[in-house]
C-alpha cells in the first residue's frame, strides 16, 4: 500500500520523536522551581533531582525562580523551547488556583503547557503564634475570631495555604485581613515574629516548626503520624480537607515520547528507596500517575476550586 506525502511525513515525524525520546537527554535538564530555596517544593525537587541523575544519565539542575506564587517560574518555562529541556516542578497552585486568584496571569495554565506526572501530595497544618494568640484548638481560634472580627491576619505564602484559610473563615463564619506573601518562609517568620498572627503552612515545612514550640498547631488537613495529638479538622468538626500536591509539567509541545519518558523515570526515582525514605520523613504521600491521568485531576482541581472562589466571593488582590 502506498502512502501520500503526508502520510510518509508523518511516519518520519513519529520516528524521529520516537528517536529523540531514546536519545533524551543528552544534556542537563533545568528543572524551574518557582518558590524560595528550602521550602517544601524546593525540597522535594531535589529529592527528585537527585534521584533521576543516574536513571537519565544528565543531571537535573534545579533553578530557583520565586515570586508571584509560582508564576514567574511558570511563565519562565512557558516561553522555553518545547525540547524536553526546560521543565517547571510546582505545586499546584501554578495549574490550577493561581488563574482564579490573580488579576492577571503571564500564562495560559492549559494550552502553553504539557502534563507530566503527579510527584507527592502533602497536608496543612493551621498553626498559630504561640504567644500572642492565646489558643490550643480551633474551637478556640475561632471563638477568639468572631470576639475580634478583622482585627488578626494571617499569613498566605501559596495559594492553596490561602485557600485553606478562606474555607476554614467560611465555614466557621470568621474574618481575618489576609497578608500575602512571596514564600512559606518568609511567611512563616512573620508569624513566629508576632507580627502576623496565623496561617495555614504545609507539614513538609511546618513540622520542624511545631515541633520546635515556634509554632501552635492546631488541626491538620489530614491525619499524620509525624503530629501525634494534634486533631484533624474532621475530628475538630470542620469538613476541611485541603491537601497541595507537587508536579512537573512541560511546554506545550514537548514530544510525547519524551514526556513520557520522564514520567516513568520520575516514577522510577520516586519508588527507589532512597527517595521514599526521605518522602516519608517530610510528611509527604507519593503518587504515581500518567500524563492522561494528571490533566484530568488538573481539570477537576481547577474546576473545583473555581465553584468555591465564585460562591465565597473571594476576590483576586494581586
């Protein structure tokens, strides 16, 4: 049987994806990370660095672009060439909240990128200023709240410790003057300084913290052996049940071989001893996913927390 021009086109275009998938990567590959050294998303993207140096045979040079919650990275490896080069590890604020929280966005979360796969998800601990807010539960936090309406702040160094805090303010019918901040870090001291009075922060950065009498903890997002005694929200009575995950995605039009290529191999490095050992012991949960399977829960995320934003009024203030 013969085949048109287009058809040999398109058999040479496949063979030569195939092709470059098997001869991927024959350089670094830089990974973006758009959140501040030593925070929870860089710490994992290391762990996954390091874990996919000998499997792919490059290392994976992790890049730290923080700022605007993730979108300065983001928009970073939008524009980059779609050669399996340059990809973007964030959490999912970039992909899926972002878009409903800022004015603007430098980037369209859907079509300037290609889903690679799921890396870990992780909980929320709502953590108070130990000594300047004078409360051990969040039965307590918000009998304290309604006494003082708008008169505290909390903290927010992503999107989704944000959004935890708008739905625990909604369902306990409380009001505090948000203060965003470029990261976890920097948000975090502020509260251990008293200069801003709660937030919601991710365990893999939180627990040091708590466990170190910085911070008050008092409820997680889901249950954890890591904070012993300290309840869930479900056990506290509020249906609040916030978890962030962290992901690699590529620009739009990296060769599908390629992308799932790296998929497997994050998956791979994500399995091995090593890296899970250190998972574990940041209170992170690995998930293994396709590229199809990560677009749909993207979709859903996104979808999901745009329902919430439109019901509660929650107003884009960057």
């Amino acid at each position: 049987m013969k085949l048109s021009k287009c058809g040999v086109f398109l058999v040479v275009l496949a063979l030569s994806f195939s092709a470059s998938a098997q001869q991927w990567p024959a350089k670094p590959v830089s990974m973006l990370v758009g959140y501040a050294p030593g925070g929870g998303v860089d710490i994992v993207a290391r762990f996954l660095a390091e874990g996919l140096r000998e499997r792919l045979g490059q290392p994976v040079v992790i890049e730290n672009k923080p700022g605007a919650v993730g979108n300065i990275a983001g928009q970073a490896v939008a524009r980059a060439a779609p050669d399996g080069y340059t990809m973007l590890f964030t959490a999912n604020a970039t992909h899926a909240a972002n878009v409903h929280l800022f004015k603007s966005m430098p980037f369209d979360p859907v079509k300037d990128f290609t889903p690679v796969t799921t890396i870990a998800s992780l909980s929320f601990i709502l953590v108070v200023d130990p000594v300047t807010v004078p409360v051990s539960s969040v039965a307590e936090l918000t009998q304290y709240l309604k006494a003082r309406p708008g008169k505290l702040s909390y903290a927010s160094g992503s999107a989704t410790a944000r959004i935890a805090m708008e739905m625990y303010q909604s369902l306990a019918g409380v009001s505090a003057v948000h203060i965003p901040y470029k990261a976890t870090a920097t948000a975090a001291s502020d509260v251990i300084a008293g200069r801003v009075q709660l937030m919601f922060i991710d365990t893999t950065f939180g627990l040091a913290q708590v466990r170190a009498g910085k911070l008050r903890a008092l409820a997680v997002t889901q249950a954890t052996a890591q904070l012993p005694g300290v309840p869930t929200f479900a056990d506290a009575g509020f249906p609040l049940d916030v978890v962030t995950s962290f992901s690699v995605v590529a620009p739009a039009g990296t060769p599908a071989p390629i992308v799932q290529r790296f998929a497997t191999e994050i998956g791979r490095a994500m399995r091995s001893a090593p890296v899970a050992e250190k998972l574990n012991a940041q209170v992170l949960v690995p998930v293994f996913d396709t590229p199809e399977e990560f677009a749909a829960s993207l979709k859903k995320e996104r979808d999901g927390w745009a329902a919430f934003i439109r019901r509660n009024g929650i107003e884009a203030d960057q």
